[in-house]
C-alpha cells in the first residue's frame, strides 16, 4: 500500500496564505482523488475538500485543494487566515479495495 | 441532518475485548451506497482506518488489524458495532465512526460525517 505524507506543522500570520502539502509514496496522485479534513482542538474531522479540489457546501472558497503530478503530491490552500483556520489538517486517499488512506497530518498554527 | 454517536466502555483491561456501538440518526443505515465505518485516533497521533461494514454484512477490514477486528451492523436498531480482541496499550484511542463513501458507488473514497468520537484506554 502507498503512503500520504504531510509536514508536521506550518505557521502562517493572520491575512497570509499558506500551503499544505500531502505528497504520495507510489503510485500516481491523479489515480484515486484526494480529500482533505479540519480537526479543530476536541472537535472531530470535517470535509474541507474533496475530490481533489471540490468544497462543501459551507466551506468558505477561501480554501482550495490541487494535485500537482510533477511532484505526484496534493496540496490544500488557505487564503486570507483566520485565527479559527487554527486546527489540524489531514490529507486522505484510498487503495484499490476501498479502504482509506490518511496523512500523518499538518498543525496550522495561525501566529 | 445525519448524525452518529459512539458509545461504549472508556477502560478496558490489556487482553481484553473493546466493543464500541455507533448509534445513526436523521438517516437509515440501510441507505443505498454507503458504507459505516471506524476510524482511531491514537493520542497526539493521526488517523488510522479501522474498518467499514455495508447494510447487508459485507466488511473491509485495514490488513494490520484484520486479524482482531470484528464490525457488525443492526439494521433494525439502526446502529454498527466494532470489536477488537486481545487489545494492548496501543490500543488506546479515540475511536470516531463515520459514513463510508465507496468507490463503488461515489467517485471517491471519503468519510463524512463523522461522529464526537469516544475515548478508549486500555489499562489494567
């Protein structure tokens, strides 16, 4: 099976943009779409993307996902930070029998 | 609006059996397409796949657990349950359930919503 492998942590100032990446062991990234989730502190995980790079309904369009093949990683972008985008962020797949595949996760750190 | 909630022991003994059961609400288990699944979270650490069961029994089951796990669904109560035998501190978790997106019947794998999930310490 492949592995999702994400950075510890980032760190971005309030307004700014940053970057999550979520990069795939084997296999190709453009293969099986890429979800990504936010766990806020002692909260449970919620759909931010899907599908690569669809939201949910709710979802403000100041998140975005992409896949970039090149690096055979996905990424999720938050724009104009908010103190409340604080939280863990977790990347997700699946192989081929339909079992999901998670990132060891990202903890967005809004300074 | 579906909800889950999970309940079940907090503590249980090394060796021992955990047994959780996640309630469903606002929908029926027995929706076409979807599948009910398990998902830990072990402290401070990311998040490990369990298992998913469909409505008519049909299970996956993550490989590096397959041997303890065992998930079953009760249709009438509307509710799905996860056993995992001979547990050991690295047991220990918070264990969320969630809908279950199939690939065989949605365009991705995804887990949505999931429920406040409950913590489980294994200890003697």
């Amino acid at each position: 099976n492949f592995m999702l492998t994400q950075p510890h942590s980032v760190a971005e100032s309030p307004g700014k943009t940053v970057t999550i990446s979520c990069a795939r062991s084997s296999g190709s990234i453009a293969s099986n779409y890429v979800q990504w989730y936010q766990q806020r502190p002692g909260s449970s995980p919620t759909t931010v993307i899907y599908e690569d790079n669809q939201r949910p309904s709710g979802v403000p369009d100041r998140f975005s996902g992409s896949i970039d093949s090149s690096s055979n990683s996905a990424s999720l972008t938050i724009s104009g930070l908010k103190t409340e985008d604080e939280a863990d962020y977790y990347c997700q797949s699946y192989d081929s029998s339909n079992q999901g595949v998670f990132g060891g996760g990202t903890k967005l750190t809004v300074l | 609006q579906l909800q889950l909630q999970e309940s079940g022991p907090g503590l249980v003994k090394p060796s021992e059996t955990l047994s959780l059961t996640c309630t469903v609400s606002g929908g029926s288990i027995s929706s076409r397409g979807y599948y009910w699944g398990w998902i830990r979270q072990s402290p401070g650490k990311g998040l490990e796949y369990i298992g998913s069961i469909y409505n008519s029994g049909n299970t996956y089951y993550n490989p590096s657990l397959k041997s303890r796990v065992t998930i079953s669904v009760d249709t009438f109560k509307n509710q799905f349950s996860l056993n995992l035998n001979s547990v050991t501190a690295a047991d220990t978790a918070v264990y969320y359930c969630a809908r279950h997106y199939p690939k065989d019947f949605w365009s991705t794998v995804r887990f949505d919503p999931w429920g406040q999930g409950t913590l489980v310490i294994v200890s003697s």
